[in-house]
C-alpha cells in the first residue's frame, strides 16, 4: 500500500532528515516538501495526500492553527497529521485535535516507522469504510478502536464541533466520533440517509412526520430541524413518499 506525504518544517535541515527517512521507506512517497505554511496550504486546496509531517513553531502560522484550518475545510480526504517537535508540550494539543502520531525532535528512524504504520492503518481501514457502502454496515474509528454501525441502528447523525455523534436505536448515548460531518455524509449509502441540515443527517427509514421546518423521528423525542439549503431536498423527499 503506498502513502503518500508532505513535509512542513520552517527549519531545512528537520526536512532534510525527513527526506532521507522516507528514501529509506519503499511505501512512502514524500512529494514534496514546504518552510512556507502558506505554500503547503494551498498545496493542500488541490492536491489529496495521505498525511503530513508537520512542525508546530513556525512563524506567521503555528502548526496547530494549520491543522485546524484544514480539518475545518469540508473535505472526506483529510490527511492525517504527524507532528514533528522539538517540545512535548505540543502533544497535548496535537492529539486533542486527533492526530495520528507525534514525533520528538530529534526523530530517530524507529519512532518514524511506527509513525508510517499508523498511517497505513487508517487508509486501509478508509478502504474497508469504502468498500461496506454496498453492505448493510459501516465501519468507524474511535480512540484507536474499530467498531462495526449497522446503518439501519443509526437514527440520526449530529454535529458537534470537531465531532459527531451518532445517535443509534436502543442506545441511551451516542457515539461520538472524531469525523467532520462531511466525512460521514460521503460515507453513507444516499438511498437511505439524507441531510437535512448543515449540522444533521437522519435516516430516511426512522421518518416519523416530516412538516416544512423540521423531521420528525422514530425513538427520537425532539424533531430535526431542516435548514434552508437544504429544504427543496426535503420537498423532494416528501413528494416522492406521497407518490
């Protein structure tokens, strides 16, 4: 399986190991590596890779502010993320924002291994994720766990924040995730679930009423609201479920 990667470190020689590492791993392809975070982010607006070596002490944009920005954009192929530190204290904030790996300068070529597997880890289960559209199941991850949604257990899917939760039939609380809404939606089979707001995807099976402002849901006490953007879909769905 090959990865794909970038590297941003403001310091030449950091990226000059980097390089050399990853000439030493036949799966990873670094292609190409940034001092600049602005050159990397708008790499990133139209290249897809699988992760990204990146350094927290940078001027005029810090590692952290770069790895918000692109888990903010609305994008299923996020890459993951790899600090790479001369100072622990950025672990905390690296993995509160869900990150796969982080690297203490100075990096030897074990830690660097291990941090590639990780990354292989996830794009091959993204592959299993992919593959399950057909099936009646999906499969997320969750603090290093997999774990196994049927579709048909899941009654809607909530926003929050960095997060989502899945609200699942015969569950007291959700599951919560660290997936952008995004992500989920391109993840779920389109005959059976819809959105009906920026912060909402509900299963059109679980229909209880659906009235111009919001859904109605079987197991659910409160209604979804339907937003603006996304009321002619709801329309649509209402018409064709009176045909």
């Amino acid at each position: 399986m090959q990865i794909s990667a970038i590297a941003l470190d403001d310091s030449p020689s950091a990226l000059d190991i980097i390089k050399r590492y990853a000439t030493k791993v036949p799966s990873l392809s670094l292609a190409v590596c940034f001092t600049s975070p602005f050159q990397a982010l708008a790499y990133l607006e139209k290249h897809s890779v699988d992760t990204v070596f990146i350094d927290i002490e940078m001027d005029d944009l810090n590692g952290i502010e770069f790895i918000k920005i692109i888990k903010n954009r609305e994008s299923v192929n996020l890459p993951k993320f790899i600090i790479t530190s001369a100072h622990e204290r950025y672990a905390i904030d690296g993995f509160d924002l869900n990150i796969t790996d982080f690297l203490l300068k100075p990096i030897s070529f074990h830690r660097f291994l291990e941090a590639i597997e990780k990354v292989r880890k996830a794009k091959q289960l993204a592959q299993i994720q992919n593959s399950s559209v057909q099936s009646d199941y999906l499969f997320v991850r969750d603090n290093g766990k997999i774990i196994k949604v049927r579709y048909k257990n899941i009654l809607f899917i909530q926003s929050d924040g960095h997060f989502v939760k899945i609200h699942q039939k015969g569950k007291r609380h959700p599951l919560m995730l660290f997936y952008k809404i995004a992500q989920m939606e391109k993840m779920l089979p389109l005959n059976s679930f819809i959105r009906t707001h920026k912060q909402y995807i509900i299963n059109i099976e679980h229909i209880a009423e659906i009235d111009s402002s919001s859904v109605s849901l079987e197991h659910v006490e409160l209604p979804i609201p339907v937003g603006g953007t996304y009321r002619q879909k709801i329309n649509q769905l209402y018409n064709f479920l009176n045909t």
